[in-house]
C-alpha cells in the first residue's frame, strides 16, 4: 500500500509516518545512516515511496552539515513538488548548492507560482542564470511574475488557467478540453471571458459536469465573483480567500483583464503563516523559525532586548526615585515585581485579543468603543480579584493592614491600566498604519511595568506608610 | 454591479466594504439607524445585496443590545450561509432567540457539516426539538453526526458526496451526474468505490472532464489517496489537509467504509483559528476573542493571572532571602527589575518559535537536541549583547564597576536560562501530552523571574559587592 493511504486499521507497522503525520524519528535515522555509510541505493529505496511533502520534511530534518550528502544521494526525487513544500531557509541553502541548469530543470516542470516561489529568492547573477536556462515561454511568464512586487497576488498566481468565450456551450468547453493536451490538469473552476479577455463569469467544474452539453456556459456560469487584483497583498489575498470559502480565485491586471488564477492550497500556507505570525511577532522573535540561520535570529532578537532594556530602565528609573522609601521599608522592594508582573500578564492577555481581532477583521471602527468597555470591564474585574487576595496575603504576611491596602490598590490601578493600553496600543498602532503585532507589547510593557512600580511605590509614600 | 466584484479601478464610491473588505463604519451605522427608527425596509434594502459573510459580520458589528432587532428586520437574510460564517458567541446568542422550527428550516437546507455547527451548540433540549422538526433523513443524518466527539472529522464532513463503482465509464459518471438531480453541487473530486463501499481510488473533477467519454474510471482515478479516520481530531485534519495541499478527501469510518468527505473550505477556519490561537494561549487569554461574553473571558484569564500571581510570590520569596543586601545598596533594588524583564522577554521568544514549531510539526526527536542547542547559541549571543550594555551602563550611572561586572554577569546566566527553559519547557509539555501553548508561560516566566533575581542578587552577595 501506498503511503498516503492513512486509514488507521490499514496503517502498516513499517510505517515511516508517526500518529502526527510526522515521519518517525527511526526512519529518518535509518536514511541518514544509509547516507554516512555511502550506501546511496539504500537511502534512495527508502525516500522513494515517500509523498513530495514528506520528502521536504527528511531534508528539513537531517543536520545542517548531511543535507548535502542526502540532497546528493536523492537528487532526482528533489523536483518541484518537494522544493515548494520545504521550509524558505532550508530550501534557500539548497538551492544555493543546485546548478542553474538544474534549477531551470526543476522550474519548467512546475506551475508558474511554484517556479516563482523558488526563482524569487535566489541572487541575481543566479536568478539571470536560470532565466536563461528556460524556454522562452516559460521565461517571460516567470520574468513577468517577477516584476509584481514581492508577497502580492501577482506572485502568487499561476498563469495556467481556462479561459473560454460567453458564446460556448457545455459541450464546446467539454470538446475544448478533451482536445487540447498542452492544458493545465490542477484547476477548479474555468473562467468566462469577453472578448477583450476581461473575466465576466466563473464557472464551477461540477456545475459544467452536471448539465447537458447543449446549455450556454453563460447560462450555466456565476456572475458575481470575487476579483483579486495583481497588486494585492498576500495577507489580504487569504483574508478573502478564507472570508468568501473560495477555492479558487481569478486574478486581474489594472485594465481588468485576467491574468492568473489563485488555488486555496497555495493560500492554505499564508493563511497559517500569517495567523501564527502574530504569536512570534508579539513576542519579538521576528519572522524566524527553528531553521533561520543563527545570525539572522541573532538580529532579530537582540534588537527587541535592546528595546526592552530601555522600557526597563525607564522603570528603573522610577524605582530609583523612591529609594528612600525602600530603604526605610524593604517589603516594598519586595513586593513591587508582583504589581509589575501581573499588570504586564493582564495588559499581555488584552493585547493578544485585540492583535488577533485586528488581524482577522473583526475589530473595526465600529466596534472599537464597545471593545474598550469591554475590556476595561475585564480589567476591572480582574484586578479587583487579585487585589483581593495579594492585598489580604501581604498585610498577613507582613502584618501590615495598610501595607496590604496599598499594594491592593496598586494593583487595581495597574490592571486597569494595563486593559486600556492592551487595547489603545494595537488599535493605535493599526491607525497609524504600523503592524500592531509587531511593536505593541513594547510599549504595553513599558506602560505596565511603569504604572506598576509607580502606583505602587507612589501610593506607599503618598499614604503615609513610608516617608 | 455585485459586492463580491472587488476590482479596486470598479469598485463604486458607494461600496459597503472598505480596502481590507471589512464593512465601512458609515454602512454599519446607517443600518443600524434604520433598525432604531423601526425603518424595516430600508434596513433590509441594505442588507440585501450583501455577501452571507458581510451579512454575519453586521450582525457581529451591531451592539448586542440591537441584535434582537436588528435579527427581526432581516430576518429571512439570515439563512445557514449567514450562520455558519458568524462568531461562535454571537451565533450563539442569536439562535438562543430563535424558535426550534425556524432553527429546523434553517439547518433543513445546509449540508450535514454546517447543519451540526450550527445544532452541536444547543442546549440538549433545544437540540431535540430542532431534531424534531427536521424530516427523518436529515435528522437521522445529523444524528449520526453528532455521536462522533466535538472536534473530529466526523462533525466537520459533509455527507453529501459523490461515490461511483470501478466498472464505470467516464462516460457513465458524467450521465449520473446529469441525470440525478437530488445530488450535491458543491464537490471538487468524487470517490471510486468497491462494492462494499470502501474507496479504492479518487478523481478530480478536471480529470473527467479532459477525458473521453469511454474510459474507465478506474484508468482515470489516482489509487493513493489521503483518508481521514472519523474520529480524527479536527487539528490534524487541518494539518494534513496543509501537509498534502488538498482540496477534500474521503472519511472513512472505523472498518475502512466511505462515510464523508471533507472540504478545504471547512478546514481554513480551523487553520487560521489553530495557528492564531496559540498567540493568545500563551498570553493566557484562553481561547476567548472579542465577542466572548465577559463573564468567560473573566473566568479564563483570572485563572491565568492567579497562578502567575503564585509565581510572582516565589519570585519575591527570593528577594526576599536577600532583604539585607537591598538595604545595604538599593541600587540592586532599582536594577534587579530590568534582569528578571529581559530574562523574561528572551524566553518568551525562544518559547514562541518553539511552540510554533511543534504546532506545525517541524519540531520532532529528529531534531530537538539540535533545536536546543541553536537557542542555547542565540541566547548566549543575546545575553552576552545586552550584559555588555546594561553592564557598562550600570557600572557608569551608579560609578561602581563591580556593580556593572555583577549585573552583566547575572544578565548572561538569566539569559541563558531563559533559552533552554524556552525550549525544554514546551517540549517537555509536547512529551507529557500537554498543549505546550497552554501551560509554558508560566514555567518560562517562573524561572526567568526566579533566576533573575536569584542570579543577581546571589552574585551580589557572593562577589562581595555587599556583604
């Protein structure tokens, strides 16, 4: 049996795959042991059954300094399936290590937004160097999909798509199609066009399947259908992809014309991206992954430290002006990272909502009043219940009732806060034009982390408890 | 022209969507008017010409106060399309208004999938009586569905599905096709079975259709087929519907019989949703958004932030061990914060990439040694960075070099720390069968907060900075 064949009861106990789809830990050890021993047939007899996608996972898999090795023992498995499905950092590294010729190999055979996904990241010596290597037809769609800026619908699309007249019949397209062999097999739907090439309906494949032959394809097609334009974003692209549950989409240029088609599985992958994106961009691990190079994570990251190092020394900076107090009273010094902490927690816990409503649209101008209540109202109550219980634990511990009104009040303030700015930080940021992902916990820490050490510490001294 | 055609050169001034298609606050707001001024019919003359999903966002972007009314004026409009597109809380809230028969017509005309979404939410009562009011094969259809676990493959298929035999033509399928009129439109391959109604192969509708009519479909079908177990969990759906780029694939039930199929447009929500949902597990918002009633996105995040409040006190159990030395120097009181916060914030991004990671599978046995040992590196490299800076700053501001070397010191070690923690804390929750985006933060943050302090003022004291 094959391997994609995944029923549970027929699953064989050889199989390479783990309850996850995961290719099991021994198999991929078992590949790699072939490929140190120099025994290429063996490892080549062991990838070869393998799906496209699980092929790009071994490559994934394997250390750094083997890659070679491997990639050179299954070279004629490593075709354009498997390099479109494989991770941008690990794929760049191999392709670096391909001769253009075996590039332009690899690029004919594939769809044109797979040929561009893989062109578009190489040098541009190289990039020139498999361009050359093309046939001409396949050359100018891929230098034409190169022109459209980086991550719009332009390089995104595939130019192999069905365009047929309003005039046709069922039957006409049926004949048309049965007869043309240099058609595109990967397409869901067929586009119907004017005569300037300008789309005016689509049509579904099972819609054609189930009429008879001699109906009007424009009796037959939708007329309402949903346009991208070659310019558009990608983010946005699957935001409409994933709002109107398209499975594929036409592509137009400015003049309206139609140029390329968009499939759900090439969408599929930004969809997830981008939705998991705001988990490692809130926490300033940039756009990486376990395989970006050391370097560029290096960058990245430490960027973000040095951008909290200031925020945190802007809260120094108000500790430091109560030292006084503290000296008279260490439980304050104590006690102060709770209000600072749990702040930035709940400020962390409204941002995180705010960021992913702002990401999928369901936050806008006329619902960001009721959101800010909403919030607030959270906050409120949040705060007032750990006010609750830190304020009662410190003036037992510490056997100081005004000790434990102090901190309790701290805390109310600093939740509160924490709620306002875990929604005014990204709505403001997204006013501003600024990926509220990106840069709102900065700043939301920074208010949190002040607020906290300020109520607090302020709040002791202007009570009287110390000073 | 439609909503739907969105060409930016076409779009007319009066659209009702903005350039992200999310509605314009001006078209949201004059419905709304309509609804308060008792204005039925302007309201509905509005709604009309919408999308089901721009209808589901209105309703979603309306006060919850005016749903009611607002549901009463356009109440035809809101079919299953509408609800299976809207917010969980807000559908929710919406079908707990509407009767059981009004409920029953409404799920009458969807396929099974979309029908139990809507019913699996209901109160058992309210379940039974929509039950109730649906003709016996729907009901019985729907059933069925609903006795496999929330969350598995068997809620999320349609039943609704094309399966002919082997011994077929093309020529036979297509006249099926044409013939059968109570069959669905809605399918993108169908499945060739064997008698026993197990599939032996699949076939995209493309392949039919550039066919001659004579073939066998068993010479057109491809064997290997991805099948999904009905007891699947929804989230490995998804993924494997990522993994192998697919459009719909087959469900079988435990002896390997046809039962279902599953769209990729019921598996793109689940992707953006399980992708995006991380980002906010780790923040310890839950899995609320901004539609959730208050009272459970209080429940969610209280919870979150007493437990963090216990991490919080451990924290400040080891400042407190050193009160004397604070007392002594208050400058490590006004210094220690910004060790625990960056501690904090370099294992919050190692934590994110990991938990990433191993959401998307990247992240096996294969490769987890490695993956420590590259955060290691890029922590050791972050913290040596910002040791030097905070270092020579502290050591310049408060003019005490031993201050700066101690400070430095603790920055690297509490660095580090936070690198490994970051990745042996989720992964160790992935080896224990827990979700690591759920319960990582607070074991992250506990030890970075602990050995931020711990580190700092332990070497204080053992360097003799203060004795």
């Amino acid at each position: 049996m094959s391997e994609t064949e995944l029923s549970p009861e027929d699953e064989a106990p050889e199989s390479e795959l783990d309850d996850d789809d995961r290719l099991k830990h021994e198999f991929v050890r078992s590949v790699l042991d072939a490929v140190e021993l120099g025994d290429d047939e063996e490892a080549r007899s062991k990838v070869e059954p393998l799906h496209p996608a699980d092929i790009a996972d071994l490559v994934e898999l394997t250390p750094a300094e083997l890659r070679p090795a491997l990639a050179a023992a299954i070279a004629d498995f490593i075709d354009g399936d498997v390099l479109s499905e494989m991770n941008d950092w690990v794929r760049d590294e191999l392709i670096a290590a391909l001769e253009p010729h075996q590039l332009a190999d690899i690029a004919a055979e594939l769809d044109t937004d797979d040929a561009v996904a893989i062109i578009e990241d190489l040098g541009e010596e190289e990039q020139r160097a498999v361009l050359r290597a093309l046939d001409p037809d396949d050359r100018a769609a891929i230098e034409e999909a190169l022109s459209y800026p980086e991550e719009s619908a332009g390089r995104l699309m595939q130019r192999e798509l069905i365009a047929v007249p309003e005039y046709w019949t069922v039957g006409d397209v049926i004949d048309y199609l049965r007869t043309q062999d240099d058609l595109t097999t990967d397409f869901w739907e067929i586009f119907v066009v004017d005569p300037a090439h300008h789309p005016v309906g689509t049509c579904h494949l099972s819609w054609i399947l189930r009429t008879p032959r001699v109906v009007s394809i424009s009796d037959v097609m939708k007329r309402e259908q949903t346009l991208i334009p070659v310019d558009m974003d990608q983010e946005e692209v699957a935001l409409r992809f994933q709002k109107y549950a398209l499975i594929s989409a036409a592509v137009i240029d400015a003049s309206g014309r139609l140029v390329g088609m968009i499939t759900v599985d090439d969408v599929v992958h930004i969809i997830s991206e981008e939705a998991g994106e705001d988990a490692l961009l809130l926490s300033g691990a940039g756009d990486g992954d376990i395989n970006e190079p050391i370097r560029d994570s290096y960058k990245a990251r430490v960027r973000w430290l040095v951008a909290n190092l200031f925020t945190a020394m802007v809260a120094s900076g108000i500790i430091a002006i109560f030292d006084t107090a503290i000296q008279q009273m260490v439980a304050l010094a104590i006690l102060m990272p709770i209000v600072a902490s749990i702040g930035g927690n709940a400020g962390t816990q409204t941002m995180a909502i705010a960021v992913r409503a702002l990401a999928t649209n369901q936050l806008t101008q006329s619902n960001t009043m009721r959101t800010i209540r909403r919030e607030v109202t959270v906050a409120l109550l949040n705060g007032a219940t750990i006010a609750l219980l830190l304020g009662v634990g410190a003036a037992l511990i510490f056997g100081n009732v005004a000790l434990g009104v102090v901190i309790a009040s701290a805390m109310v303030v600093n939740v509160f806060v924490a709620g306002l700015a875990g929604v005014l930080v990204p709505v403001g940021l997204e006013r501003l034009k600024q990926d509220p992902a990106v840069a709102s916990s900065v700043f939301v820490t920074m208010v949190t982390d002040s607020m906290g050490f300020f109520a607090f510490l302020g709040l002791a001294v202007a009570s009287g408890l110390v000073g």
